[in-house]
C-alpha cells in the first residue's frame, strides 16, 4: 500500500533520526493545530471523532507523546517565506512536489480513503505542508492510543520515521499539499504490524530516553 507516493528507499540511521534535533513551532497567525484523543466510534472516518468531553492535546504535549512536529505558516506566501526556506535548508529537504487528494482526482475515491486510513509506518519522516483544503493525521502515543490532528492551510507536520499512523480527508472531501524530502523521493508505507523493523525500535527508543524534539 502506498501513501502519497508509490516507492521505497531506507534511509541510514542520521536521517531517520533526524526529527528529534531539530524544531520550533513558527507562529504567523493566531490560529494554531487542533489536536485531541479519538473515541471508539467506527462510524464514517472523516468525522471528527472527538471524546464527550473533548480530551485536546496542546503542541508541547504532542511533540513529547509522539515525536511530531508542528510549524505554522502563512500558505498565502509561501515562496517568499523565510520561514519556510529555513526550515528545508536546516533539515536537509531538497526536493519537494505537490498534491491533490479529492473525489475528482482519485477514481475509486471511497477505496483510496479506507486505504489511506490503513495503519502503517515509513522509515523516513513523512512532512506534509498543507496548501488548501483540510484533513487529519491519526497518529499513535507513546501508549499506543490513538491522537487525531486536524491540518488546515498553513500547517505543517512532520511525522517521525517509525511511527504509526495514518490520513484521512475530512468531509470537504479535499487537500492539497507539498510534500517535501530528503534527495529522492522514493519510500513506501509498511503496514502494521512491523515492530521489528530497525526505524520502529529507533522510534520507541527515543520515545523512551525523552530524545524527542522540544518546543
């Protein structure tokens, strides 16, 4: 199963490790990510799916639960931001491309989603910066519980190799993003269960020893 691109490549240790060294949380409006705990609905995968109460959770706290990063940017400019060029020039991003996920560009539209929202891992980051539309990322805690964060235009996430997770649209059914990378672009998605897998053990070890990103 493929997510947003349909090759692989294993990167050596210093790149799946990458994420935990290197972060800030760029603020350039006042609207920052939505993020909270999942209920046990299984009922149409682009709701909400919020507790009763809500459980948010805050950017310090997802970054230190999951490992994930989160900047803010204005999706009005970003060829002249700053922000943004510091960003790929710190993390070593030198290739990037764009994509769009609806109904109109994906035949098989319901098909894609429940595959989308398979769960699985990459041995790589997987960073999506949102350019119009909307959507949200489920990814696991530290204790395997599921936090749901919802990307509007102007969010950028950073998802850790090794962790598991998935995507989905939400009901305006429509996204487009950059996806950016390190050299090539090629990886592929390993569905769960793949524990053994070098950047999973990575992953939880660094999860364990508090080597994640501070915000």
């Amino acid at each position: 199963m493929y997510i947003w691109g349909p090759k692989l490549k294993v990167r050596t240790r210093p790149r799946v490790m990458a994420h935990f060294f290197i972060g800030a949380v760029i603020v350039e409006n006042s609207k920052m990510v939505r993020a909270w705990y999942m209920d046990d609905d299984r009922s149409d995968q682009r709701n909400e799916h919020q507790k009763n109460p809500p459980e948010y959770v805050n950017i310090e706290d997802l970054t230190r639960l999951t490992g994930c990063e989160y900047f803010k940017l204005n999706p009005a400019a970003l060829d002249k931001d700053d922000n943004l060029k510091k960003i790929k020039e710190e993390r070593g991003y030198t290739y990037e491309d764009e994509m769009v996920c609806s109904k109109e560009c994906l035949p098989n539209y319901e098909e894609k989603l429940k595959m989308f929202y398979t769960e699985h891992l990459h041995t790589d980051e997987e960073i999506r910066l949102v350019v119009e539309g909307s959507g949200y990322f489920d990814v696991r805690d530290k204790n395997d519980k599921w936090i749901r964060v919802e990307v509007v235009p102007g969010d950028m996430l950073i998802l850790p190799g090794g962790i598991y997770h998935r995507f989905t649209l939400d009901n305006k059914n429509y996204i487009k993003a950059r996806r950016f990378f390190i050299g090539e672009p090629v990886w592929t998605a390993h569905n769960r269960p793949c524990d053994d897998m070098e950047a999973r053990k990575q992953y939880l070890q660094s999860l364990q020893t508090g080597e994640v990103v501070k915000v």
